[in-house]
C-alpha cells in the first residue's frame, strides 16, 4: 500500500510539473509574423529603395539590382549587408513587387527595435546576357543561376563595397533567399564560408545541390557558420529539398534552425522566414534558443 500511495505521489508531482512547464514552453516559442506586419505605418521612419547597375566581368554586361537602405542610413557609418535573392520566374523588383513587403517589413521591424540596421541588396541573380524574368528550368537563362555566384563574389559585392558605406568582413555579410534563391543561398554560401556567416534559405528549389556537397566538411560549417537557417511550407512540395538538407546537417552536428509552418510554395512563407531570420541576423546568436522555433501563430 505504502508503495503504491508513493507511485501515485509522484504521478500527481510529473502531472503538475507538466501543467506548469508547458507555459513556460509555449512562451519561449517564437511567433509568426503578425498579419499587419506587411502593411505600411505612416508614424515612422522609412528606409530607402535604390536602384542600382554594375559592370560584370563576369557576364560581360550591365547588371541590376535594386538596394534597401534603413531609416536614417548615413555614410558616416558602416553596415552590415543582406543579400537576398529571388525565384526562378523573377528578377531585382520579385521581393519589392510580388508581394514580398521586404521594406515594410523592415520598416516595422526597425521601429519595433527587432532588428539591427542592415543594407539589403536584391540582385537579379539570372547571370547572362539576356537575364529577363523567365521561368525556364533549362538553357542559358537557368544556367544564369549557377553562373551568379562568380559573379556576385567577383563583380557584385565589390561594386556594393565601393558605393555603399558598409563593413566588408565575412561576420557582416548574409546571403539568403527564396526558392531558386533559397538553393543559390545554400549553395554559394556553404560553399564560400570564408565570405558569408549567415545562410537563409526559404523553399529552396531543386537547384539546391546534395547535402554531402553542401557540407564536404562539417566541422569547417561548425566553427565558421553563425546561423544557417532553413524554412519551408508543410505543403509545399519542394519541402523535400529543405528536409534533406536539414536532415544531414542534424547528422553531422551542425547547428542550424529548421522551421516549418503551414504553407505552400508562396510569400506568406517567405516573407515569415524573412521576418523571422532578420531578427536573427547580425547579432550575437544562442543556439540553445533554436529549439524554440516551432511553428505558433
């Protein structure tokens, strides 16, 4: 008897632990981006959009990009730069004129404190000569894809050093985007850790390369990656490209943040993921706090 009043004792201890832990939890879990978050407010500081041109070697043209500046960007100080990259069908205007909200979402994020200040650079990350919005998966308009990265390290990132007032070390420079985008992110900035220490990849599509390719050494992503963070919608049916790479960087111990959310292959996605990774970026990271980005509206 006496054993049995002990059992139940400790049951009804584990049950009341559980009731007051699994607050706790749901508190430390990071929310959505709030529905509004994407609308204008008229009461604050704004940043500005430019658009801009280079020269690329590496293509042998002019190339675009349009640039996100924060409220109050001022050349006598230096920023940390983001850049972010776009689908397939898209060009330098996807994220600005698809529905993506990046500078409303900043804006907000700004005025809320959420974010550091950061220079936002979206690249038509089609490299050739003809790199008009196309949603071709073959030819040299796809091949325009791979061909971005040399020309991004070599032609893109230096034009923006020389014109905007911003810092140059790989601990200041991101790389993230969507779709296409999402896989260029992985690919070049796993493959250039030495020039990038926060990889975002939201959907990334099947240009993303194998996951064995992605980290030939994962020691190396251990020590040099500040945040990798990979998101995709539970719908989407790209979603096996994220869990793949998800899956072998868990293998292999390299942190990293996998978040899920109930979504297709859209910017209710996408702009989450950039609302949640931007908060992440440029600051000094816990990984212990990984663990509390699990899907909460």
């Amino acid at each position: 008897m006496k054993a049995l009043s002990h059992i139940k004792v400790v049951a009804c201890a584990i049950a009341l632990s559980s009731v007051f832990t699994l607050p706790a939890l749901s508190q430390g879990v990071v929310k959505q981006m709030p529905a509004t978050y994407d609308v204008e407010r008229t009461n604050i500081k704004h940043g500005k959009i430019d658009s801009v041109s280079w020269n690329s070697t590496t293509v042998g043209t002019v190339r675009k990009a349009t640039v996100y500046t924060p409220p109050g960007y001022t050349a006598s100080k230096k920023y940390p730069v983001l850049y972010l990259l776009h689908g397939i069908g898209g060009d330098e205007k996807e994220w600005l004129n698809d529905g993506g909200h990046p500078q409303i979402i900043m804006d907000n994020l700004y005025a809320d404190g959420k974010a550091e200040p950061m220079i936002i650079v979206m690249p038509n990350g089609r490299a050739s000569k003809d790199d008009t919005r196309s949603n071709s998966m073959s030819g040299p308009k796809v091949q325009g894809f791979a061909t971005f990265e040399k020309d991004l390290l070599v032609d893109l990132i230096p034009y923006i050093e020389s014109k905007y007032s911003v810092l140059t070390d790989r601990e200041h420079r991101a790389i993230a985007g969507l779709s296409m985008g999402g896989g260029q992110s992985l690919n070049f900035g796993l493959g250039n850790l030495d020039k990038f220490a926060w990889i975002g990849a939201f959907s990334s599509a099947p240009n993303t390369k194998p996951a064995e390719q992605l980290f030939p050494d994962p020691e190396a992503a251990k020590k040099q990656l500040k945040l990798l963070w990979i998101s995709c919608g539970t719908e989407d049916r790209l979603i096996t490209n994220s869990k793949r790479t998800h899956d072998y960087a868990a293998l292999k111990g390299v942190p990293h943040i996998y978040y899920t959310e109930p979504g297709e292959h859209n910017f209710k996605v996408w702009k989450n993921g950039l609302y949640m990774y931007s908060q992440l970026i440029f600051k000094p990271v816990d990984v212990a706090s990984f663990p509390k980005y699990v899907y909460s509206e």
